[in-house]
C-alpha cells in the first residue's frame, strides 16, 4: 500500500517516539525539524531533539508531559493519537526516514527553482548571480543528502597550493584548532576529520587533561565544544572547569566554599561572565553505539561543535553490538572507533575520546604507556590519527614512598608527561606539565622542556 505523505510523517514520528532504536537513528539522519510538511509534527519532532539534548527521556508520556509544560499541547490532542498509534519495524523505519528526506528535498528543490524563475522574470538580479546563487543552495542540498561530498581533484590541489604558499611566508597551516599549549600546540592541534585518543591508567588525570583542553577551547578561544561524559555527572565536569578557570579546588566549590570565603566571592563574581560559553555537556550511563553517534551529529550540525570529547570508551555499552554481530569486546571497540573516526571525517570536527589503558602497563618498569599497550583493545591504534598518553611517575615513587626525579635528576614531583606517540601528520614526543588535579590545572613546565632525556630510556629515579 502506497503511502501518503501525512501517512508516511507520522510513521516516523510515532516510531521514534516508541522505540529508543528508531529514536537514535531519526536524530542521528533528520537534524532539522522543517523536514516535516505537517506544523503538528514540526513542534513534536523539536520537542524529542529538545529532550534529548538536555539528556530527558523520550518516551510516549515524557514528550507529551513535556508538551503540555511547554504549553504547545492545545491542537495537537487529535493529531497525537494518530501518531502514536503508527510504529514501523527498525528495518522498514529506516526506509520511511529515507523516503521523508527525499520529500523534503523535492520540496527544497521546487522552492529554490520557483524563486529563480521569479527573479529570472523580474530580470531582478543578473544571469552570473542568478547562478551563484542556484549553485550555493544546491551545494547546501547536496551537503546534507547523507553525507555525500565529492570534489575534483583539482580543487584539492589548489587547497595545497594556497597551503603551501602561506607556510612560505611564514604563516601556519590552517588545518587545526591551537590547543591552548605553545610547546604542545607545535605538534598537536584538534584538525577536522581526526580522531584523537587520550589514554592512561586510573589516576592519571584523564578527564582533569580533557578538561583543561575543553576550557582551552571554549573559555579562551571561544570555540564551540561538546563533552559527552559516561562517568561523571554534568554538575561534576562544571565544578572541575570552574576550578580550573578559577585556579581553586574542586572540593571547596563541592562543598560551598566552607572554609574559604575569598574563593566564594570569586566564584560568584564570575559565573555571569562564564555562562555565555560556547561548551555543551551530555551526561549518559547507558549508551550505546548508535545513541553515541546520533549526539554527535547533533553537537556537529546543531550546536556546531568543532570538537567533541568522548569520557570514555569503555563505558559504552557494547552488549548490542556483541550480541547483534556475534563479536567479541575487542571486535566490538573496534567497531565504535571506526565509527568515530568515519564520523569525524564526515562531520569535519575533531572528536577525542578518552582510554582506560589495562593493568598490564604496570608489570613494566616503569609503567609508562607505549602504543602495544593498545593492541588489546579492538583498533583503537589503527584507528587513531592521534594517540595521547599521561604518566605520572610521582604517583608510583609515592607507593614505594620514593621521590621521583628524571635521568637528569630534576624533580618531577607533581609533573605529568604528556607523550604523543602517535601523531600521523606530524612529531611525535613528549612533553612536562606541571600538574595541580585538585583544580584539573595543567601547565606547561617551560624549565623541564628545555632539554628533555630520552623517551625511551627515561624513568624515576628513586631518591630516598
């Protein structure tokens, strides 16, 4: 049986609103509410990306809940039962989203080509403006007809050319976001298409480092930035960022500033001045791989995040995948970096995603990372434009109740290496950050990173 248009909208929306599956994948493929002809279904559908976005649930009774609180829910009463009474198997709904995206693009189509042969009419604009303008909103089109974008060869190469000839003249290559670290920043910046990963073992200060970039990217840059957490609560990533803004320790902020007034006042003479930051958190202890890529398309095109940070690959759940695909664990990690790192491309963001390294990394001495430590873990390696690991030597010395110091036998206490093993467009190394957790505080050690051993034969020194 053909389907109408009314009839085929309201399969859509009544699917997403059912079923958590077809929920994922509606945001992940509509990311604009007018792909809808029906106003009723405009207000539902923005309604489901509205609470999705603030982490709510969407379900039958949360979004007409929410409905009614928003006021919106006058008219639709009629129009809500019929929708909900449509639901579409997962296989034929992705059918359905395909063929409501063709209708809204045939409707793109005609109103673009009824406004030219106006103005072409009206002799309103000239014939080479008439056409740029044609070409700008079919390229518009195309961009979002699934991910579709083919260029010449030769437009690339004039890309490189024009490349080329600023780092000739001294400027930088425009391919990347400054990282906030003049040392670090030579070699590592946040490029679109890349897939950066940040691993270590427990206590190492993973998410205090993600942190400190995220603050480097939305506080001071301005840039906008999303941070999706499986392991600490919003309110958590915002009293380490306000810590680290503020140089004051997350505890004091936690515990309302008990002992510590000076803080307080400096606390609360800020947050107007850091409430218009570009940074947008998602907290979710349940998510899979295609909840996980249905939030990134939407920092990408919605909030137009140019990076997005993943804390961390290990608390997706991979249980569907397995049981779906009959893989392993490792098998099934490898299939969400693949995912991230086509969606990255896709998107042109640069996504990182956080690693817990296994306790093998200890059976070494000393237990600094190094890239087989990743060979476990599905092809996170392979996988990865970039791979970032943390080690803090001070944190073993202090288990042995040793002090810690380098092959040149300075001090290293409260010293975080941050080495670039990987890094498939530039240097690798490594780098000293004076290191303050308590504020998720890190800093280049400008003294430590003039001359630094070798990697490769470094490690702490015991000093009793």
């Amino acid at each position: 049986m053909m389907l109408s248009e009314e009839q085929l909208e309201n399969f859509v929306i009544g699917s997403m609103i059912n079923e958590h599956s077809c929920l994922s994948i509606g945001l992940e493929l509509i990311y604009d509410a007018v792909a809808f002809r029906s106003k009723s279904n405009q207000i539902i559908f923005a309604t489901m990306m509205d609470m999705n976005m603030k982490s709510k649930p969407v379900d039958v009774f949360s979004v007409r809940k929410e409905l009614q609180l928003q006021s919106k829910w006058e008219g639709l009463q009629s129009h809500w039962e019929d929708v909900i009474d449509h639901t579409s198997e997962i296989q034929v709904f992705e059918h359905h989203v395909g063929m409501l995206l063709d209708e809204y693009r045939l409707r793109v189509i005609q109103s673009v080509t009824d406004s030219l042969t106006l103005k072409v009419k009206e002799r309103s604009a000239s014939p080479s403006d008439l056409i740029n303008q044609a070409i700008n909103q079919f390229e518009q089109l195309m961009a979002s007809d699934r991910g579709i974008h083919i260029v010449s060869a030769g437009k690339v190469m004039n890309e490189v050319k024009d490349d080329i000839v600023r780092m000739m003249h001294g400027h930088q290559k425009e391919d990347g976001l400054y990282c906030g670290f003049i040392e670090f920043g030579k070699d590592f910046s946040f490029s679109p298409g890349d897939l950066t990963v940040l691993a270590a073992r427990p206590s190492m200060g993973k998410s205090a480092f993600m942190i400190q970039l995220a603050k480097n990217l939305s506080v001071d840059q301005g840039v906008p930035t999303g941070l999706i957490s499986l392991e600490m609560t919003q309110k958590e990533n915002i009293y380490r960022l306000m810590s680290n803004v503020l140089k004051i320790n997350s505890r004091d902020i936690q515990k309302g500033f008990e002992y510590n007034r000076k803080d307080s006042d400096r606390f609360f003479g800020s947050i107007v001045q850091y409430q218009s930051m570009p940074l947008y958190l998602n907290e979710d202890y349940d998510i899979d791989m295609v909840s996980l890529k249905a939030k990134i398309v939407y920092f990408s095109r919605v909030l137009k995040c140019k990076v997005v940070f993943i804390d961390h690959l290990g608390l997706i759940n991979m249980a569907k995948i397995m049981k779906e695909l009959r893989m392993s664990l490792n098998d099934a990690i490898g299939q969400v970096t693949r995912m991230l790192k086509t969606l990255a491309a896709k998107e042109k963001i640069a996504i990182v995603a956080l690693s817990q390294l296994s306790r093998k990394v200890e059976e070494r001495k000393p237990a600094r990372p190094v890239l087989s430590d990743l060979r476990d873990s599905g092809n996170i390696e392979a996988d990865a434009s970039r791979v970032i690991f943390l080690y803090r030597p001070e944190y073993y010395c202090k288990i042995e109740g040793v002090r810690a110091v380098d092959d040149l036998g300075r001090d290293i206490t409260n010293v975080t290496e941050v080495f670039l093993a990987k890094n498939r467009n530039g240097n690798t190394g490594f780098y000293y950050f004076e290191t303050k957790l308590s504020s998720s505080l890190y800093e280049e050690d400008n003294e430590l990173n003039k001359e630094k051993p070798k990697i490769s034969g470094s490690s702490p020194k015991i000093r009793r």
